[in-house]
C-alpha cells in the first residue's frame, strides 16, 4: 500500500470522526479551503451516516426550543452570537467592567429598550464567575465566564431576590454552562447561587452555601 | 420564492420521510418558522441522542443540539439534495459540533462507563439495514475483521478519537490508526462495488 498521502482517506477520517489533535486542524483548513475535499468528506458523511441508526432518540430538555428561538431572531443574524461573544471573554480574561460594556454593545443592536446586566461574583471575594442578561421581554440568559466544577452529586440553583425582601425566589437548577430562562424580575433585584443536592433544594429555599451573587443593573446605552 | 414541482412521493415510509425534511429545510430556507419548528419536532430526539452519546453530559449536549439547529435554521438554503440527503446534512451538523466540544476539552467525566455498543443488537440492526445506504454499509462492515468493524462504528457512534480508541481497545495507537485506514479503504472499494 503507497504512503502517499491519500485526501480522501483523511475525508473519511474526518467524517468517521476519530481524528485529533493537528490531524483534525489540519483537516479542518483543507475543508474550509478546498471545495474537491469539503465533497469527499460530504460523500463519506453519506457513507457513514447510516451508523446513526445505533443511537437512540433522546427527548432533549424542556428548555431547549427556547434557546433555539432565541437564538435566531432576526437580528442575531447579523451580529456576533452571544455565546461566542461570551466565549470570546472566557478566553480573553477581560474584567467584569468590560464584559457589561460589551454587552451593552450587542444589546443595542438586538434589544433597543433598556436591559440589565448582572456580574455574579463569589461572595467572599473574587474574579466573576457568571454574567446574566436580563431581557425586557422577561428572558434571562445566564452564562459563565470561567469555569464552574460542581460535584457530581450536586447542583447549582439560581435565586432571585428583589431588593428589600429576605425570601429568594428560585429561579431553578442552573446548569455550569449557564441557561436561558423566562423570569420576571422587579428592577433592584440580586441573583444568587447555592450549592444544593441533585435536583435543587428540596425546601424551595437556599439549603447549602450561597456561592456567588450580583445586582441587576441598568446599562447606559449609547445613543444613536 | 419559487418551489420547485417535486416528484410524487415514494411509496415507502422512510423515503417519505426524507422528501419532507428535504420540504421542511428548503421552507426554512425561505425563512418560514413554522417548518422550522416542524423540523426541530421531527429531528430534536435523535439530534439530541447523537450529542448525548458523544459529550455524555446533558449540558454540552444541549449546546451542540442547540448550535446545530441555530446553524441548520440560518444554513438551510446551502442545503443541496442534488449532493445528499439531509439525514446525513443534519446528523453531520450535530455531530461536527459535539466533536468540537469534545475535542476541545477532554472528558473527564469522573466514574462514566460507557456503554458497549453490542454492535449486533437487534433492533439497531434493522434500522441500520432500513434504508439501501445503510444495507450496503452493513454488508460491507461486514466484510471487517469483528475488532476493525468495533473501531469504526465506536469512532462514529460515540465519536471516540484514535487515542481513545487505542485506550478502550489497549493497542498502540499507531495500530489504531492503521487499522482504521485500511478499514476505511476496505469499505470504499466495498461500497463502490
């Protein structure tokens, strides 16, 4: 068998998806660059695709269309994706001040009325760990912006609490790679997170150690 | 947007099928929300069980399910039935996603067990054999030593990589790699055939 290098081998490799590393980028830059190899890895990916009937349907979680719709209003269309964007500081280490502006930014764009922005912070001290995004439509996106480990037999839950009150409304088991939910929230209202049991606190209130917290607070937006 | 007149429908349940997701992504490509959402019902389950079985994790899953239908939703109008059928168009969109993922960050999901695909069960078996591709994918599968045929299918099914593979396996990964590429040119002249 030649050694030549055979295209259309790592084509299929690529499709089967077992390569890595610099073999996989490489792949990745052929495809993006030549039109000949993007068909032969569309050819095996027809080859192939029929192994799929081994995996079963899995009904996906409840809140997973929202985050769909969400994701492709029209006006997101033109402008960067918010999860990139939030990718974009995981990777840039940016500080708290900055991530707000930036989100402001994109809201102008996207959302011409006034949105909140929360920077969850540890409460003893310390870089944000989380940003939530408070729509005026009542949608709440809450991403990460370092990472979370949680112990396996544990979860995050979300809590609201509007200023003036000492009872938290929770907002549900909020999963390390953040969420998108639909809440209402009074305009001085603080988010938080607990540490709870798999599933969420069993009494509706904060059961384990409140981790992090932050206000909602207006942006400026710029005009124009 | 003019739709083209489409043939009339086969016979069979499963190329029926196919033609209406074919109908639903170019109705998605003219921008209509509702076929949209007829194809996300329609498609959601099994995208959604292809992510899980690669991140094993419901979080990322969720994400590559979600990226996948943002980028099936806004890429729709790419989509040629000329060079494929969308199953493959839309599996290959979830399945590119979840191996980003994965091959990002490495898994390390504490005490997992994957499963062990029995790659001879019964029921994935006739769903495989269900359509003429997956018929002449099996017969050709076939044709492999039963270690090689193990490799391919884990590599695609649970999106293993050839370091992975060699660990589950415990061969060198040079073997691996060299197994694979002799399986992949086997099942090309198999298939060409």
């Amino acid at each position: 068998m030649s050694d030549a290098p055979d295209r259309d081998l790592l084509a299929a490799e690529y499709a089967l998806g077992s390569l890595e590393g610099e073999e996989r980028r490489d792949a990745e830059r052929l495809l993006a660059a030549d039109p000949a190899f993007a068909r032969s890895v569309g050819a095996w990916q027809q080859r192939l695709t029929p192994l799929a009937a081994h995996v079963a349907p899995v009904a996906p979680p409840a809140d997973l269309w929202r985050r769909i719709e969400a994701g492709i209003t029209p006006a997101t269309a033109t402008i960067v994706p918010f999860r990139r964007r939030v990718r974009f500081w995981q990777a840039t280490t940016v500080g708290a001040l900055a991530v707000a502006a930036s989100l402001a930014a994109f809201m102008v764009l996207r959302q011409p009325e006034q949105p909140r922005v929360a920077v969850l912070s540890p409460l003893a001290g310390g870089a944000p760990v989380l940003m939530a995004l408070a729509e005026r439509g009542g949608g709440l996106v809450v991403r990460p912006t370092a990472s979370i480990s949680v112990p396996t037999d544990k979860d995050l839950e979300l809590w609201a609490l509007p200023q003036g009150e000492t009872r938290p409304r929770s907002l549900g088991v909020l999963p390390p790679s953040g969420r998108t939910l639909v809440a209402q929230l009074a305009p001085n209202t603080q988010l938080l997170v607990s540490l709870e049991p798999k599933g969420g606190s069993p009494t509706g209130q904060p059961t384990g150690p409140v981790l992090y917290g932050g206000w909602l607070t207006t942006i400026e937006l710029p005009r124009g | 947007m003019s739709s083209r007149k489409r043939e009339p429908m086969s016979a069979t349940t499963s190329a029926s099928k196919v033609d209406d997701t074919e109908v639903l992504l170019h109705r998605c490509a003219g921008g209509d929300r509702m076929a949209f959402r007829l194809l996300y019902d329609r498609w959601g389950d099994r995208l959604y069980g292809l992510a899980l079985r690669i991140t094993r994790q419901t979080a990322p899953a969720a994400d590559a399910t979600q990226d996948a239908f943002v980028q099936i939703w806004q890429q729709a109008h790419r989509f040629d039935p000329e060079r494929g059928n969308p199953e493959a168009w839309l599996i290959g969109i979830v399945r590119y996603r979840a191996l980003d993922i994965v091959r990002r960050q490495s898994r390390e999901v504490p005490g997992y067990e994957p499963e062990e695909i029995e790659d001879e069960a019964p029921d994935a078996l006739a769903r495989l054999v269900s359509t003429a591709e997956g018929a002449a994918l099996q017969r050709c599968l076939g044709e492999l030593e039963h270690d090689r045929r193990r490799l391919v299918v884990m590599a695609f099914v649970d999106g293993l990589s050839h370091s992975e593979l060699a660990e589950r396996m415990r061969v060198p990964l040079g073997t691996v790699k060299s197994w694979i590429r002799r399986s992949l040119i086997s099942l090309r002249g198999c298939l060409a055939s």
